[in-house]
C-alpha cells in the first residue's frame, strides 16, 4: 500500500537532515546554513559547532529562530539569553543579534520574511548589514 509518508521526494519535501538539499552558505568560522527559499518565507537550517559564535549584525527582514538542538545564548538588542531546545525566539528587522554556543553546538531552525536576497545564492557572511 503507498501512503503519503512513504512515496518518493518530489520537488517540495525536504529534509532537516539531507545535507545535500537547499542553498549552502558559510555564515562564518563553524557556522553553516542550508537555505529553502519561497515566494514570501526563507527557511534556514542552521548548525552551529561548538563554541562558535556570529557577528552581531542586522537586516531589514523579520526573522524567526527555534533551537532544534544543542544550547545556545541568544544574543538581541543588547540582551542575552540561554536557550534550550524548543525554545524559539522573534527578531523585528533592524534588530541587532546573534547567537553563541557552548559544548554542545547547536542546531537553529531560522525563517525569514520576506526572503532575504543575498542568502538565495551561495556564499559566505550574514549579508549586507543595516
């Protein structure tokens, strides 16, 4: 019997842990992203080495975050806070942030409205910062 759940990968399903799907790019030293872009949304899987951390930086899109994996302090308009897997966290755009881990590295969930142009292609970096 085939069921939804078990037919082959078509051109919308995708996978958190197919490393061979979506847009790569280097954010920076131990931090890599794979990107799905939409019309409107941008999803991007984000894994964080341990003791990694961004630039502090900023961007005129919205963004959403949720901590799949691992541990992380979540860094934001001059605050910090621990993170813990399921826990998730909003960004308005023009907001400053970034994110640090620990030993356990960390595995990010971010999504983006609308879409950021400079992550639809590959490359390295956070992008323009604003």
């Amino acid at each position: 019997m085939t069921t939804e759940f078990n037919r082959q990968p078509s051109s919308w399903r995708f996978n958190l842990h197919d490393d061979t799907q979506g847009i790569h790019r280097q954010l920076a030293e131990g931090i890599n992203t794979r990107i799905f872009a939409g019309q409107n949304v941008m999803l991007s899987v984000v894994r964080i080495a341990p003791h990694s951390s961004g630039t502090v930086h900023s961007h005129p899109e919205e963004q959403w975050g949720v901590l799949l994996e691992g541990e992380c302090v979540r860094i934001q308009g001059g605050e910090e806070l621990a993170m813990r897997p399921g826990d998730f966290w909003y960004t308005p755009g023009g907001v400053t942030h970034s994110v640090r881990t620990g030993e356990a590295g960390a595995t990010i969930l971010d999504i983006f409205s609308p879409p950021r142009s400079e992550y639809q292609r590959l490359g390295q970096g956070f992008g323009a910062n604003t």
